[in-house]
C-alpha cells in the first residue's frame, strides 16, 4: 500500500517539476514585475489545479474529459491564451527602452499576474485528463476515492507551490543582472517564444 502512495507522490512530483506553460508564466511575470508577481502568478497557477481537482472529485471533470466538444473549446481557448502571451511578451521586448538602471519597470495592473496564472491552468484540459484518467489509478486499494483524490491534489497544489516558488525566488534573485535591458530582451524573446510555441501547439493539436 505504502508503495502505491510513494508512487502517486512521485507522478505528482515528476509533473509539477517538468517545465510547461506554467513555468514559463511565472517566468514572464517574475521578470517583470519582480519576486512578488512571480509568486502571485505562482499561486494563481496552483489555484487552477485546485479548480480542476475539485471538478475531478465531484465528477465534472470526467464530463469535460469525455466530451470532444467542450475539451476541444477549452483547448483551443487556452492555446489562443497562451498565444496571446506569447504575443505581448515579444511585442514588449520589441518596445523595451534603455535605461540607466537595472530595475525592470513592471508593465503589471494589480492581481494581472494571477490572473495569468490562473488562467494558464484554468485554460489547460489536459489537467483534466490527467486529474480523471491518471489520478484515480493512483488512489491506494481500500482507500476512500473522494478524499483520497481530493488530498492527492492537496499534495499537488502543495508540490506547485514548493517549486513554483522556489523557483521564483532563484529566479527573482538574480533579477540585477537578468534586468539588464540587453539581457531582459533576450529572455522575454525567449519566454515569449517559449509561450506562443505551447499556444500554437496546443490549437494545432484541437484542430
């Protein structure tokens, strides 16, 4: 029994650690607004999941995942979101002044970092698949499925958080030299990149 829990704990791990659009996210927003919007876009990719797992545990999520249709929309939507943010990253690289110091200056509106989060993983139906094809076959024999999945996803909310953050907090770090303005442009182009690549994926895979 023990070995199944290790095992769950160990998809869960290898999921939250392999770089993906939420990684990229908290990458642009760490960039440029700084550690706090890092984390903010952090928790806002966490909620996402949370949304999911509970869809996941109530049952809803299985509905989505089982129909072509409304997989499909939510697909596409969040390819075209991704794509925006790609968009608007590279635009922003483009329009970046020089300036004499080293501090980005944050192109933010208040909670827009969360948002993006968010809506990164809101947006991402293959949440939803692995939440209701993946999840439930790593709930332990005997063990209750309502609360057994519903505290796998606490875990994976929890797992987000530990190296999401952790990772903006590198990230934010070195933020002196990474505000450079020559080499900022270089990584927004990078994650801008990076960000209509997963966007434009994800809509050819819908199509």
């Amino acid at each position: 029994m023990w070995g199944v829990v290790a095992t769950a704990l160990a998809v869960l791990a290898q999921l939250t650690v392999v770089p993906g659009p939420d990684m990229a996210v908290v990458t642009r927003e760490g960039l440029s607004g700084g550690r706090s919007s890092a984390l903010r876009a952090t928790f806002g990719v966490v909620a996402g999941l949370m949304v999911w797992g509970a869809l996941t545990v109530v049952g809803l999520g299985a509905v989505l995942a089982a129909s072509a249709e409304a997989y499909t929309v939510v697909k596409v939507v969040g390819g075209l979101y991704l794509v925006y943010l790609g968009v608007t990253t590279l635009w922003q690289s483009r329009t970046r002044k020089e300036s004499a110091g080293t501090k980005p200056v944050s192109v933010h509106l208040q909670g827009s970092s969360w948002r993006a989060g968010f809506l990164t993983n809101l947006l991402n139906p293959k949440i939803a698949v692995f939440y209701t094809g993946l999840l439930p076959q790593l709930v332990p024999p005997g063990w209750p499925t309502a609360p057994t999945l519903a505290a796998l996803v606490l875990v994976h909310g929890l797992l987000g958080i530990v190296w999401l953050g952790a990772y903006s907090l590198l990230l934010t770090r070195a933020r002196a030299t990474l505000g450079k303005p020559s080499i900022r442009r270089i990584l927004d182009r990078i994650t801008g990149t990076v960000l209509f690549g997963f966007g434009a994926v994800v809509v050819a895979e819908a199509r």
